[in-house]
C-alpha cells in the first residue's frame, strides 16, 4: 500500500516525468563531442547517385584505367581529400580530419586493429597505419597518435586497399 501511495504521488507531481526527459537529455550529452569513427557497411557499395564533382569542394577527375579518382580540398593542402571509383562503385576514400583526432579515438571504440603498418610513402617512416579489415577502416596516425588521414574502403576491398593505398 505504501509503494503504491509512492508511485501515485510520484506520476500526480510529475517528478517520474522529468527524471525521464533528465535521463533522455544526459544520453544525448554523454556521446562524445569528437569527429565520428565511420565504417562502411554494405550500403555504402550502393551506386553512387549524386555526381561526385558536383561537391563544392571538388578540386579534378583523374582516370586511371577502370578507376576515377576524384580530389577534393582538405584542411592539408599538400594531402587531398580523394574518393576512388571502380565500375561506378567508391572503393577508397581518404580523408583529412577537420578535428583534432587522436588514434585513441578509433582503437576505444573499435578495440586492436587487426593490421598495424610502419611507414607512408607521403609521410614518411615515423608514422603507423592502422587497419580494421572487416570495418573497412584504416587511418594514419603520427608518433603523437594525431591521426594525420582516415581511409574506408569496402571490407570486400580490403587486398586492394592493402596493395594500393594504405601506405601511399
């Protein structure tokens, strides 16, 4: 009798109703306030529909065989953002982080990768490439751990990814 005298005054004065927009409220600030860790899933091999040079910030098409490279402005200017399309479908993106992003910020989340590389041939010997095959998700990060580029790629892709673009 006495719980439910509880519940009752609890629901009359509105209090369970406010602990709940509360709880709502705290879920939405306790997500972190750092760039997003993107994977690609199997939608992501979709058909392209909207033209990749019609982003604003498309730099050039480059065609190499089978491939369209397209390049896009990035926060480094030396290192642009790239898509790479095969037969119509993305099977390569990198991109430049617009925030600061720490490689904790991938290997929390997403736990060991499952490919640790040494060396870039743009960046040099003192950085490592991290690779989460079955995400499709590589980056770059520097002895630092600042994360200097982020790669996706299909999971499907992953020896193309691996022969051609992660230590580029």
């Amino acid at each position: 009798m006495g719980l439910l005298f509880l519940i009752n005054a609890l629901f009359s004065t509105g209090e369970i109703q406010e602990k709940n927009i509360k709880k709502d409220t705290l879920e939405q600030r306790t997500q972190p306030d750092r760039t997003p860790t993107p994977t690609l899933t199997e939608d992501y091999e979709d058909e392209i529909e909207e033209p990749l040079d019609s982003l604003p910030n498309f730099l050039k098409i480059e065609v190499n065989g089978e491939e369209k490279i397209h390049y896009y402005s990035s926060q480094n200017p030396d290192r642009p953002d790239i898509s790479v399309q095969k037969y119509g479908k993305i099977v390569f993106e990198r991109r430049i982080p617009l925030l600061l992003t720490t490689a904790e910020d991938y290997t929390v989340p997403m736990g060991k990768p499952e490919i640790i590389l040494t060396g870039s041939s743009f960046y040099g010997q003192n950085v490592t490439v991290y690779v989460y095959e079955k995400g499709g998700v590589g980056f770059i990060a520097n002895d630092e751990g600042i994360v200097l580029e982020q790669h996706l790629f299909p999971p499907n892709e992953r020896e193309y990814y691996l022969r051609t673009w992660a230590q580029k």
